[in-house]
C-alpha cells in the first residue's frame, strides 16, 4: 500500500513538473507572437502618412440704412481635404478625399442659394522603376452633392448629383523626386462622363449625345431620329502634378494642375482642370482657407457672361473662389 502511495506521489510530482514546463513554453510563445505582431503594427504604421484640414466657416453682413448701398448676407461653408499615403519598400499608394459645399442667403431672400458643392476622391498606386520613377495607375471619381441652378432662376435644375459624374483610369509614370511633388504622365487615359437624369441628357448636357426628334403631323406624334446617351467615352492623354509645402510656420499651399487631351476628337482642345488650397492657422482651432479651381472643357456650354458673346451658351473658362474664415482642424 505504502508503495502504491508513494508511485501516485510521484507520478503527481511529474506531471506537475511537466504542465509547468508545457505552460512555460505555451507563455513564451504567445509572448513572442505578440511582440511579432506589435512589430509589424508599428512598421505598418511608420509607413502610413495621414494628414489634412476640416473647416466649417461662416460669415454674416447686416446693413441697415447703409448708405452705399449693398445686401445683408450670411453664408455657411464646410471643407474636408484628406490624404492618406503609404509608402514601403518600392511599394506607393496615394490616396486623396476633397469634400466642399457651402451656402449663401442675401438681402430679403428667404431661400438659401448654394454657393460650393464637391466630392472627389483619388487614388494613385505605384511601383518604383528608378531613384524617382514610379510604374503608376490612377483612377479619380468626382460628382456633387445636391442639384445646382442658374441663379435667381431655382426653378429648373442644370445639374444634380451624378450629372454630371466623372470617371478616370489611367496607366503611366510618375515622377516623386521628393513627399512634396508628383508629376504623373500617362498616354493611355479613359476618361468616362455620367449624366444619370433624362431631362439633362436629353438636351445633351456635359457632351453626351443628345436626343434629336422632329413632330410627324400625319402620326401626330414625335419621332426620334438620335436616341440621347447617359454616358461618355474619351480615349487620350493625361497629366496630373501636384504639388504641398509649408510656406511659413503657420501656412501651408497645395495646388493640383489636370490636364487632359482627347485623342478620338479635336485633340487640341485641352481639358484644364487647377485647383489651390491655402490655409492660415490662426491657432489651434481658428483658421481661414482659400480655395480655387479654373476649369475648362469644350464639351461643357456655360452662359456667358462676359466679353462679345454675353448671353450665349458655349464653352468658357470657369472659375470659383472659396475664403472663409472659422474653425478648423488641421492634422
């Protein structure tokens, strides 16, 4: 009996001494798993850059018996810019968020007319080929919010969201010599435009094949000779360069130059798109932003308003201007 205890008493001893080594093997296991994993967190996150500014801005004018005339006025406008970039080994991808509307209600006019309205988002991924070169492909969506309107005239819509919308897939190269410039070359470019409302692509708005039709008396009724498309196709050549640097301690300058020639018609006519973003941190939380953009496309009829063809439709040089001053958040 007495030996029968004693080998219960031993095979107990050994087993304990056994669990205690599994369980130290077990805990220095997971230990160095977890330091893997924090390694790797702490790599990935060494090769994110992520960064930008979101404003929301105001401005109120109130005039009473002013006696140089003018209208009381308040506008509301709000802007988010946001860049996330990732860079490792040959490895870059560039990925940008622009959102911007605003606003306006002037004098005795109790609607509010809107005065910005903006999505677009890009992507850029590249492979590096030399010191500076990168293999690159790009794709850039852009579209609006909320109908916009040839003011005062709120009646009758000339645009909406997804009419237009715009599409770009692009193949090239891009040259980085450094974090604050990238010019990206590409001579295959599809360029798509969406117009997704009937009324607009019937008249053929933003160059989509309008709808043409004659009345025929003797059917009394309307017959269609060219069906309206809601989508448009380009083939050509793109550029892109942009460009973000510190000015001074608190100021800080981007620019964005687009350019596009298509190669199935009229390639000399040059679609220009430049936009610029400077904003002034006044402190942590106040700060003023200055925002444009010129645009040009031969396939966009705009009212003129100036020069010998006032009051015609056609193509022009478009131009909007953003400042506005109030609280911001810049990382």
């Amino acid at each position: 009996m007495k030996n029968f205890i004693l080998s219960i008493a031993l095979f107990t001893t050994t087993l304990n001494g056994f669990a205690q080594d599994v369980t130290k093997d077990d805990a220095a296991k997971l230990q160095a798993e977890a330091d893997k994993l924090k390694a790797l967190e702490l790599d990935s996150a060494k090769s994110w850059k992520i960064g930008g500014v979101i404003s929301l801005n105001g401005q109120q004018v109130s005039l009473t018996n002013w006696a140089a005339g003018g209208n009381s006025s308040i506008s509301v406008a709000g802007l988010v810019n946001i860049f996330a970039k990732y860079k490792k080994g040959k490895a870059s991808w560039d990925n940008n968020l622009e959102l911007g509307y605003g606003v306006v209600r002037q004098g005795d006019n109790s609607k509010w007319w809107k005065n910005d309205d903006k999505i677009q988002i890009t992507s850029k991924y590249g492979h590096q080929a030399s010191k500076n070169w990168y293999y690159a492909a790009l794709a850039d969506f852009r579209t609006q919010f909320t109908n916009g309107y040839n003011y005062p005239n709120d009646s009758v819509y000339i645009s909406r969201f997804m009419a237009p919308g715009y599409a770009l897939a692009s193949l090239g190269m891009d040259y980085k010599p450094n974090d604050k410039l990238s010019i990206f070359i590409s001579p295959l470019t599809g360029k798509f435009t969406f117009v997704n409302d009937k009324q607009l692509a019937q008249a053929g708005a933003f160059g989509v094949q309008k709808e043409i039709s004659y009345y025929d008396s003797t059917k009394n009724e309307f017959v269609v000779t060219q069906k309206y498309l809601t989508h448009r196709e380009e083939f050509g050549a793109y550029l892109k360069m942009q460009y973000q640097t510190k000015v001074m301690e608190n100021i800080t300058f981007q620019t964005v130059l687009e350019l596009f020639t298509n190669y199935l018609k009229n390639p000399q006519n040059v679609d220009v798109n430049w936009t610029t973003l400077t904003t002034f941190k006044v402190n942590k939380l106040v700060s003023a932003t200055l925002a444009t953009q010129l645009i040009y496309d031969d396939d966009i009829k705009v009212l003129r308003n100036a020069g010998d063809q006032k009051g015609t439709f056609g193509p022009d040089v478009q131009f909007k201007q953003v400042l506005g001053i109030g609280l911001s958040y810049k990382f």
